[in-house]
C-alpha cells in the first residue's frame, strides 16, 4: 500500500499508536502466560507477592528442582529445532505416506505420533542426558532457575485429570462431527431457498441464538433426571436416564450451538455461486447430488470454520456439562470447580492452576494452526451482514 | 428449490432446535407455575422401651414421606399459579424496601440484586468493548505489515480462552497478595484485597469481560477498515478534515454496520454473564440473572433442586430477551417486507 504525502502520519501519533499496541499485547498475553509460569513452581513461589520470586522460583530451586544453564540453553535449541521441523518436514511426511483418500486421518495420525514422540523426547530423554551432562559440568550445571512438574504429575496422574479430557475430547468430537453435518445441509437449503419460510428459520434460530442456556437446563433437568420412567412405554425396561450421559450432553449442546452453525453455513455458501449447482441440475443432478458432487468438494473452507467455532464451544462449555454430567463423567471444565472445594492448602491452588493450564494449551495449539481460519470465520457473518 | 427439498435439508436442524431448544421452553413455562413435592403422610408410631416392670412406650406423630412398592417416594405435582415467582421476585419484601426508601435493602433479594448486576454489566461493558475494539483495530491499521500477523495471535489468544479459566487467570493474579494485589499495595501503601467487597470485584469482572470480547470486536472492526474508501478519505484530506473529523465521519459511518452487528452479539452475550461469577468464585457478593437459575438447579445439602423456583427465574430472564431483540427484530422485519415489495 502507497501512503500519500497527505495521508502519512506525525511521528508521535506513530510513537503512541506503536505504544498502545505493545500495551495491548502485554495486556492480552500476561494473563495467560503469567499461569503458565505459576503451574511450575512450588506454591510458595507460585502465590510470592514479587514477580522476580515467581520467575526465578527460588523456593522451588532450594527443593532440588530448577533448571542450569546447560539445560536451558538445550532446551531451546530442542525445542526450536522441533518446531521448525514440525512446519518444514512434518507436512511433506503425512502427504507421502497417508493415501489421498484419508489426508485428514492422516493429518491427525501425524499430529498424535509428533506429540508422543516430542513429549517422550523433551520430557523423557531429555533430562536423563542432561542430568548426566550437569553432573560433570560443575558451575555451568547447577540450577539456576526454579521449575518443578510435580503439580501436572499430580494432576494428570493422582487426580486423574486423563479421564475428564478423555471426556471432554468425546463431547467435542461428537458436538464437531453432529452439528458440521446436521448445520451443512441446512446451511445450504437456507442459502439456496429465497422463501419466506427460510427468512423465518434465520429470525427463529437468531432468538434461540439469544437464549440463557440456564433456561433451556431447566427445562432438561426434570426430563432428564426422570427420563426412564417417561420413556418406558415407548422402550419398554431398557429405557435409558438420559442424566450423566455423554451422548444426551452432545445432543443438547449441538442443539444449543445449532443458530449459530447455520448462520455461519449459510453465509459460506451464499459466496459459492449458485451457477455452480444450478450447472449441476441442468446436467441432470438431483439437488442432493449436486450437493454431493459439486458444493461439497469446495465448501471445506467454510466448513473447517465453522467446526472450530463447534469445537470452542463444546470445549469451553461450562454450565451444560456441570448441571448435566455426574461425576464419573465429568468433563475437563467443570472438573476444575471441583479443585475450588478442595481448595484448602496453597498445593491445591497450584494444582488448580496446573489444570487449567492443560485446559488452556490445546487452545493455543488451536489459534496457532488455524488463525487464519478463525479470523475470517469472526468476519465472515458480520462483514457480508 | 421445492418445498420438500428444502424441508429435507432443513429437517434434521429444525427438529433438533425444536426439542430441545422449543420443547424445553414450553416445559419450563409449565413447569414454573406447578410444584413437585414429595406426599407426606402423618402416622402415629408408638415406641416402646423395656423398663422395671413395664414397658415405657410413648406414642408421637411423625411426618414421613409416602412410599410406593419399590419403595421410592411418591411425588406429587401440583399447580400453584404464580407461587413461585413471589418466591423468586419476593415482591413484599421489595415494596417494603421501596416504601423505606432503602436502595440497600433492595439489593438484598437475591433476583434484583442479580438483575441490577446484569444490567449494569451488559450496559457499561458495551462501549468499552466497542471503543476498545476500534482503538486496536486502528493502531493494527497503522502497524507494519511483518508484525499484524503476530499481533492477531496474540490478540485472539483472551477470545478464545476458556471463560471459566480466563476469569481465573485474573482471580490468581490478585487473589490475596498475588503479584498485582501486591504491587497495588506498595504503590498505595494500603492494605488492599480485591475480592472482599463487591465493588473491586466488579470492576475486574468488567475488565475481565472487555479483555475477552476486545478481540472480537477488533477482528471484525480490522476487516472492515480494509474497506474504507480511500478516495473518500484523501477528497476529506483535501477539504482540510482533521484526522479525528475524518475519523469521526468517513470511518465510523462506515463501520456503523459493524459496530450495529457488534453492539447486538456483546448485548445477548453479555446477558447471560455467567462464567465470571463461577471464576471469579463471587456469588457471596455480586450474582447474574443466569447464575441465579443456575443456582436454583444445583442441588442444595439434602440433595433437592428447587426446579420450580429455578423454572420461575428463567421465565423472569426471558423478559428481558425479549426487550433486547424487540428492536433489531422490527428492523429486519421492516427490511423484510420493504424488499419483498
């Protein structure tokens, strides 16, 4: 872009503009890291009241866990090199080796194998090297700065915090894959149709879009809890509760996420030109199968959107999964209130923060990787109106 | 398209949203004008203790409830009219407060202490979403190429946070003499915690909601920036408009569409507030409309949840809805209609 000569700007409004952004940046990313670095030091150093105890982790040194200069400098050579070859190398390896058919299981199956093997190496092999290295090394190995994962071992390990995320991971895979195919064909339809009924399914799902979930609960709650007497005329004695069962949660929660995904649907495919199906019928194609075999093959932009919009939501859920879930099914977010009841000692605390430090970095991974998609997910409803 | 295909496409949505979105609606409406209570019945039982000579025996009436044969309790529902909702809107103890004069004691009862909170969120945290928004959009505007990308990153990195651990985040930071609550202390020489009155807790609660839904607005108010007409902007600059007039009227009327769109999500998002009360663990002091029915769903110590009264305070939170969407939804209807004519 070419600035003008009346266009351009005054060195301080440059200056200023420059230092709100690194404000805003502080501000949105402190937070978030400032957890991150509590989750690895001993609660006294998590909860000291100067940030330099809190980064340098005195306490957590004095306990025999901390980090030397070697290991530091190591660690970031592994970890950048791991990077870089997660984003140069990776990608070529899944296209060789997964037939074209199932790219994306093969995407998935790379990205399972990469973690295993990078949480192996850096967490695993790592440190015996390095504890060999340290040994000999003398004052360049002794540790500098303080860093334990005793509270992710307690969490994931004693507390058995696997068992909520494997919870979790089943309600958002099945909140994903239900609402994609439920919200795609009714996405369509609506883009397609210029009736009156379809203006009024938009005005309908936009008012149960501004629904409080507390009130749709309260109307689950009683049915739930009693589900099985009420459908036992209908399944005979096999009637399920439907109360702590992860698939009835599903349900409810693609309800739920359903305005939103077809709002969204519909504005995709509105920016796919109707001449494209329409070419379709006239060769012949009933509307299903130029679904099929015209739209579907350009409409994975869109969709891959959407799911992640889906995926959000499922996973951050909340008040759904803690009314309805009991405790053996608990997922990984209302999990975490449990840790406010036993809240007693400053162990707890951190552990707590240990939690939700594992709820938060699928998250980042997520931003990371998909950015591009979720900004123009955020404008795609909004900007075309 | 025919009507039965659209009907094929749309079908499984539709029959989703109405079980469970409308079918629940229904229910809760019903529901908040009976109570389920368990049958009691009254029996007299005499109990005998072995004494010298005879037996000491007393006889008491006891109130237990009535089982059936496999020996559950029997429920009864029944139909109580507006009971419940005196019992959420407390509307004695509310005249009472009003004929005092006693703003204090209004705040007092649970549902216009939570309607006063919601409302004074959703109100005040509106603008500052939008103008916060705008204000980083702009300054991204202004940036270097190279580091845009970077700055979104970072930027989606509160929208996207769990909001249960997003307000956590905050909380451990100056819950007792976290960094911050410390850092205030020295600065002010005060003995400050955050998290005992209600006001302190508010004003996180704000920031922490602007700090979630900044990022959103700025995304969209960013896209809508690459748009603006240049031309327009440079004929202003050529009629001598200052940069805030240029602000003012080329680049705001033409995100009005946007700050509009904007202005309604924060407005039905905000509504339900939620999640701060649970993060910010406050119900002691500040409470949400959301996390009243919430509250009312949970089972209390003896196991019982007070769906009736719950029900009732969702029908309440309803109302309200209905105020938020009355406007923008005449408007589309309006459009509506002048299109189809």
């Amino acid at each position: 872009m070419s600035t003008s000569k009346a266009m351009q700007q005054s060195f301080a409004l440059r200056f200023s503009s420059g230092a709100f952004l690194a404000f805003w940046c502080l501000l949105a990313a402190f937070p978030i890291f400032w957890i991150a670095i509590m989750s690895f030091k001993s609660p006294v150093d998590a909860f000291a009241d100067s940030p330099w105890d809190v980064i340098s982790g005195p306490a957590t040194r004095a306990a025999g866990n901390g980090l030397s200069v070697i290991d530091i400098v190591v660690g970031l050579i592994v970890l950048y090199f791991s990077i870089r070859w997660a984003f140069t190398r990776l990608p070529g390896l899944v296209q060789q080796y997964s037939p074209p058919a199932f790219l994306v299981l093969g995407w998935v199956f790379g990205a399972v194998l990469y973690a295993v093997a990078f949480i192996l190496v850096f967490f695993g092999l790592l440190p015996l090297v390095l504890s060999v290295v340290n040994s000999i090394l003398g004052p360049l190995g002794t540790p500098v700065l303080g860093l334990t994962t005793e509270h992710y071992v307690a969490v994931w390990g004693e507390n058995e915090f696997y068992r909520n995320f494997l919870n979790s991971m089943l309600v958002t895979a099945g909140v994903v894959t239900i609402s994609l195919t439920v919200g795609t064909l009714a996405g369509y339809g609506l883009a397609r149709s210029g009736s009156d009924l379809a203006f009024w399914l938009l005005i309908l799902a936009l008012i149960f879009r501004a629904l409080p979930h507390s009130v749709l609960v309260a109307g689950y709650l009683p049915v739930f809890i009693n589900s099985s007497e009420i459908l036992r005329p209908i399944f005979g004695e096999g009637a399920p509760t439907l109360y702590g069962q992860p698939w009835a949660v599903i349900a409810v929660l693609v309800s739920i996420n359903q305005p939103f995904t077809i709002w969204m649907l519909r504005s995709f495919f509105q920016n796919i030109p109707a001449e494209l199906d329409e070419a379709a019928r006239v060769d012949g194609c009933s509307h299903f199968q130029a679904f099929r075999r015209v739209i579907m093959p350009v409409m994975w932009p869109g969709v891959i959107t959407t799911g992640l919009f889906s995926f959000l939501l499922g996973y951050n859920d909340f008040l759904v999964t803690s009314l309805l879930l009991d405790a053996q099914n608990q997922t990984m977010v209302p999990a975490i209130a449990g840790y406010f009841n036993r809240e007693t000692t400053t162990t707890d605390q951190v552990e707590a923060v240990a939690a939700a430090v594992s709820i938060t970095a699928p998250l980042f991974l997520l931003v990371m990787v998909f950015q591009r998609q979720i900004v123009s997910g955020l404008t795609a409803g909004a900007v075309k109106g | 398209m025919k009507f039965r295909t659209f009907a094929a496409f749309v079908g499984p949505s539709v029959f989703m949203m109405l079980l469970f979105i409308a079918a629940p609606l229904i229910s809760v409406f019903i529901q908040s004008f009976q109570v389920t209570q368990p049958i009691l019945e009254q029996v007299e039982v005499e109990t005998c203790t072995p004494g010298f000579l005879t037996q000491t025996c007393t006889t008491e009436i006891k109130t237990v409830p009535v089982l059936d044969d496999n020996g559950k309790t029997i429920t009864e529902t029944r139909w109580v009219g507006l009971q419940s909702y005196k019992n959420v809107l407390q509307m004695d103890k509310f005249w009472a407060a009003v004929g005092n004069g006693s703003w204090n004691d209004i705040m007092q009862i649970d549902f216009w202490k939570a309607l006063r909170f919601t409302l004074s969120f959703t109100l005040l945290t509106l603008p500052l979403v939008i103008g916060v928004g705008l204000a980083i959009a702009l300054a991204v505007n202004n940036a270097t190429r190279a580091i845009r990308g970077p700055i979104i990153f970072i930027s989606l990195l509160p929208f996207i946070i769990t909001p249960v651990i997003g307000s956590l985040s905050i909380y451990w930071l100056f819950v007792g003499d976290g960094i911050l609550t410390a850092m205030m202390e020295r600065w002010s020489g005060q003995n400050i915690s955050m998290f005992a009155q209600a006001w302190t807790i508010e004003l996180l609660m704000y920031f922490y909601r602007v700090w979630h839904v900044a990022p959103f607005a700025f995304v969209i108010f960013y896209a809508g920036l690459q748009t603006v007409n240049m031309d327009t902007l440079e004929s202003a600059v050529i009629d001598g408009a200052s940069r805030w007039e240029r602000l003012r009227h080329v680049i705001v009327p033409h995100l009005m569409p946007l700050i509009v769109f904007i202005a309604l999500i924060h407005l039905m998002d905000c509504y339900r507030v939620f999640e701060e009360i649970v993060g910010f663990r406050s119900q002691a002091h500040v409470i949400s409309l959301q996390w009243l029915t919430y509250d009312f769903m949970t089972p209390d110590d003896a196991g019982n949840r007070a769906i009736s009264r719950a029900s009732a305070s969702a029908m309440l939170t309803m109302i309200g809805i209905v105020f938020l969407l009355i406007l923008p939804l005449r408007r589309t209807w309006r459009d509506h209609k002048g299109s189809a004519h």
